[in-house]
C-alpha cells in the first residue's frame, strides 16, 4: 500500500540511505538539509509497505507579493526509478501546497534530460542565467567590503538590487543557505551601490549573483575583487533581461515554474542561489 505524508524524526535514517543513493552526499549535508535548509516538516516522503521509497522536499519561497515552494532533493529508490513514483509523489505536493494556499512550485532540474521529465508534469522554464565573461581591469582605486553580508543583510542588499520579482527563501531557509554558500568556500562583496557572491576557480571569479546600479557599478565591485584575490578574469551568472551589461552573453536555461492556482501575470522572474 502506497502512502505519502511529511517525514518525522523516526524517519530519518531511511531516508538518509535514499538521499546518499540518489545524491552521493555525506551525513553532515544531509542533516544540514532536514534540519536547517527545509526542515523534517516540510520533507514529503511515500511509502509502500512501512518503507519510504520516495523522497522530496518543498522549501517555502517567494516571488513577490507570490508564495510557493522550491523543491529540492528529488529522488526515488534506484530499483523503482521510472515506474511514476515521483511522478504520483509531484503531484500529491502540487495538490497539498495549493490547499495551504501557495501559488507556484519551481525547481532546478539536475540534468538538461531531466527539464522534459518536470515538463512533463506541467513545469515550464521560466528562469534563465545570462553567462557572460569579463576580463577585469586593475583598478588600484576600488574599494568594496568582503565577506561581510550576513544573511540579514544580503535579503536587504537583494531588495534594494535585485530587479523583481524574483525567488527568495523565506528566513530559516534563507539563513541556511547562506551559511551554505560560506561553507563551500563563496565570497561575498558589497559596495554602496551592489553586492556580488563568487567563488574562485583558478584565475576566474565566477559570481553566482551579481547585482548592481548599473554597469559602472558592476564594473567597481568586478575591480575591487580582483584587487582582493588578483584574479583577472569572471564568469557572472545574471538574469536573462537583466540590466547589468544587458546585450551580453549567452542565456541558458537554468529553472522552471509550474502554477499551482491558476496563472498570473508576471514579468521576466529571476532566481539564482538556490543551494542547487
């Protein structure tokens, strides 16, 4: 018998051995998941005969004045994988987050073959990142903070930057990913008039979002981070229709949206830093 419910403490273990199946992932970013990013209470899971075969999580966000979730973590056991369980699972969250009043679902699909599978399911791709490279100029003059954008802070340097509407965490999650970001090694930089989180790989600096007051803007916050790690390169990852260096790059899909209550109108959304 075939059962789907939010997961509990008791079930932990179960679907700690689906998640390193399907995901490869040690024990201190599983916990990290269900404890601090969605939390057990939000963590769907169905079960067939007392055993959880399925597994996926629906994190709060929001677009907006939009409420919805983020689902993340989507797996199924290897050996039935293919036979419409997640499919049924998909659909009994769509149904359930729609009775709680939430108005979309979206997701970042792990492979490009996977953006047919959520089509399937009534998904769409709605967010795109613009990838655009820059060679940085020195600039001995460029001054920025580094490292200094607690969660609170980076939610304000978002508002004031980030062009709307676009996908955010509520708190808790919001929080957690954050601390996610810092454990994996990003680094954050904030001017007057931007903010950028990037890592570093080798002598590029590949920002995973960048937000600014236009290009001059942008411009100062890339030259400062040279001036901190002396890489002369970056790789930004920016919304399709984006102001910052509009006209540039190549836009590639990156995440899909399915409404839950009927559609709305909604301009070009965003959505980047979704600990994908």
């Amino acid at each position: 018998m075939r059962e789907m419910r939010t997961a509990t403490e008791s079930d932990r273990p179960a679907l700690a051995a689906l998640w390193r199946e399907a995901f490869g992932d040690g024990p201190e970013f599983i916990d990290f998941v269900f404890d601090r990013f969605a939390g057990l209470e939000n963590v769907w899971l169905e079960e067939r005969d007392g055993a959880p075969i399925a597994s996926a999580c629906a994190v709060p966000v929001t677009m907006g004045q939009l409420r919805g979730v983020y689902l993340y973590g989507v797996n199924t056991r290897a050996d039935l994988r293919g036979q419409g369980v997640m499919s049924g699972l998909l659909d009994g969250i769509h149904a359930e987050a729609a009775r709680r009043g939430r108005d979309f679902a979206v997701l970042v699909p792990e492979g490009e073959r996977l953006f047919s599978f959520y089509a399937g399911l009534g998904y769409e791709t709605r967010f795109y990142h613009r990838l655009v490279e820059k060679e940085i100029r020195p600039n001995l003059w460029a001054q920025a903070e580094f490292d200094t954008l607690t969660a609170q802070r980076l939610a304000a340097a978002r508002q004031r930057f980030l062009e709307p509407p676009y996908v955010a965490f509520e708190p808790q999650a919001h929080a957690a990913m954050v601390q996610n970001l810092y454990t994996d090694g990003a680094t954050t930089v904030e001017t007057e008039d931007g903010y950028g989180v990037f890592f570093t790989q080798g002598d590029t600096l590949v920002f995973k979002e960048l937000a600014a007051a236009g290009n001059l803007a942008a411009t100062r916050i890339l030259e400062a981070a040279r001036q901190h790690t002396a890489c002369d390169r970056a790789l930004l990852e920016l919304p399709r229709y984006g102001e910052v260096f509009l006209g540039e790059g190549e836009a590639r899909p990156y995440g899909m949206l399915k409404w839950l209550a009927g559609e709305k109108k909604l301009e070009e959304p965003s959505m980047s830093l979704m600990c994908d």
